[in-house]
C-alpha cells in the first residue's frame, strides 16, 4: 500500500490519446495564454503609466490583473509543456506547488472582487465620502488584506491535501493537481480531515458573496432613483464589468465543485476545470476594456 512518503510524482490526465489532437491542444493552449497575458499585461502597464487612472477602482483592477495572470500560469504552462512533450507527469513537490498556487491566486482574487464591490458601493451611495474611505493608505490595506487571506487560505489546504495517504494510486484525472482529485487517490475516511477546513472556506466565501450580493442592491437602488438617464448609464457603466466577472468566476467554481457527482465524468470535469481556471483570468481585460 503506497502513501504520500512514498510518491515522488504524480500522473496528470491527458487532454488526448493522438498526437495531432496533443498538438492542437497545445497550440489553443498557446494562444489563450499569450492573450491573457497581453490583455492583462495591457491593462497593468496602462494603469500603471497614466496618472489619471491613479484611482482606488483601477488600482484594484490592476491587482486583480496581476492575480489573473498569476493564476493563469500556474496551470497553463506545464498542461502545454506535457502536451508538447507528450508527458503526464508532476514531481510530487510541483503538484503541491501547483495546489498552493491556484488556491491562493483564486481565493485572493474573490477577495479582491468583493474589495472591488465596496469601492463601486461608496463611489455611488456614499460619493461625498470617497476620497475619506478609500484613501491611499485605505487601498493598500485592503489590497494587502486580499492578498493575505489568499495566501492564509491555501497554506491549510495544500497542508492537509497532502498529509493525507494516498492508496489508490497516483493517477490525477485532471490536467493540473486539483484538490477533489487528489482527495480521491486518499482512503474514503481521510476526507474528514478536509471537513472543518472547508466548512471555514465556504463560511467565508459565503460571507464574501451576500456582502456583494447586499452592495449591489443598495447600488441598484441608488442608481434606479437617478433622474437622468446619462447619469444611469454612467452608474451602470461602472458596475456592470465587475458584476460580470463576479458572475463568471462564481458561476464556474462553484459549479465544478457542487456539481453532482452523477453527472461527474473525467472529460466533464476537464471542460468545467477550463471554465473555472483558464477562461476567466482570459476573459477579464475583455470586460473591462470594452466598458472602460
């Protein structure tokens, strides 16, 4: 019986059996990379260089740019890498990288998202007290804030992930090392171990979510009581792109990993891992550009 002291890789699941299909995935894989660092790319240099985009909305932006592009290549790079090299296989130390990475990167931009709902909720209810509650120092923090709930999320997963042991194999059926995955390879009772950790995530996901949820009521609400139309679509103009990335990255995460699991199969799991970790960060200077 094999446990994690005595796996030194692990097998991730080919996106096909062919090499030309191999070859193709790798190319799609390319492009959608190289756009999602360009789109991002452009949009931190831009905020970065231009002085009048020196404000709390675009400052969280470009961290949620920054954070894409560090999410993006955490799982794109060594799926095109196998596919190119027709190689399935992860050190046991990269899957745990790569387990670290995504949680962090994914868990601090939902933080950063709803940093981002509470600047669009005081730059439309509360615009005369803007500039006091979001101030510079008030950025940073929060910022920093996202950041380190990120970084203070995924350390307990990847740690209890990978000290549980591993009987069934060392066969990921996913393209990159996902937790449910790697939590199958485990004995059905060592999920107990992943229980109270998970329950705290989810507490504090749902607490993310409902503060979204009630700033967008009250910025609806404001923005419906505007008199003139130009004024309403301004408000909205601002809005709507955040809404819509929010709405995207819990669509998609949440649904990879509630879904049932009689409709769980490796090749749906695959699609749904495509939508949650390489369509959004690809997607998201998209939204952003065309509305602002």
């Amino acid at each position: 019986m094999s446990n994690s002291s005595s796996i030194t890789q692990f097998v991730l699941l080919p996106f096909a059996d062919t090499r030309e299909l191999q070859l193709l995935h790798f190319w799609l894989f390319l492009g959608i990379y190289l756009a999602a660092l360009l789109g991002n790319g452009l949009i931190i240099a831009a905020i970065a260089c231009n002085h009048r985009l020196h404000t709390p909305m675009y400052f969280f932006l470009l961290n949620l740019s920054l954070l894409d592009m560090g999410s993006i290549s955490t799982t794109v790079p060594k799926a095109m890498a196998n596919s190119l090299w027709d190689n399935r296989d992860i050190s046991y130390s990269g899957c745990a990288a790569q387990v670290f990475l995504v949680i962090f990167f994914m868990s601090a931009e939902y933080f950063i998202l709803t940093v981002m709902a509470y600047d669009r909720y005081v730059a439309i209810c509360k615009p005369l007290h803007y500039g006091t509650l979001l101030g510079s120092r008030a950025c940073v923090h929060m910022a920093a804030a996202a950041w380190g709930s990120g970084f203070l999320n995924a350390v307990p997963h990847t740690a209890t992930t990978f000290s549980i042991p591993f009987c069934r194999g060392n066969v990921v059926d996913q393209f990159f090392c996902e937790v449910p995955q790697i939590l199958k390879l485990s004995f059905s009772d060592a999920y107990l171990r992943e229980v109270g950790i998970l329950v705290v995530s989810v507490f504090v996901g749902f607490g993310c979510f409902v503060f979204v949820v009630l700033s967008y009521v009250q910025i609806f609400r404001v923005v419906l009581r505007i008199p003139s139309e130009q004024g309403r679509h301004k408000a909205f103009s601002m809005c709507l792109p955040h809404l819509a990335v929010v709405s995207l990255f819990l669509s998609t995460a949440v649904f990879a990993h509630l879904k049932p699991r009689s409709i769980s199969s490796p090749s749906l799991d695959v699609v749904v891992a495509v939508l949650y970790s390489v369509f959004p960060p690809s997607v998201n200077p998209l939204i952003y550009s065309m509305r602002n």
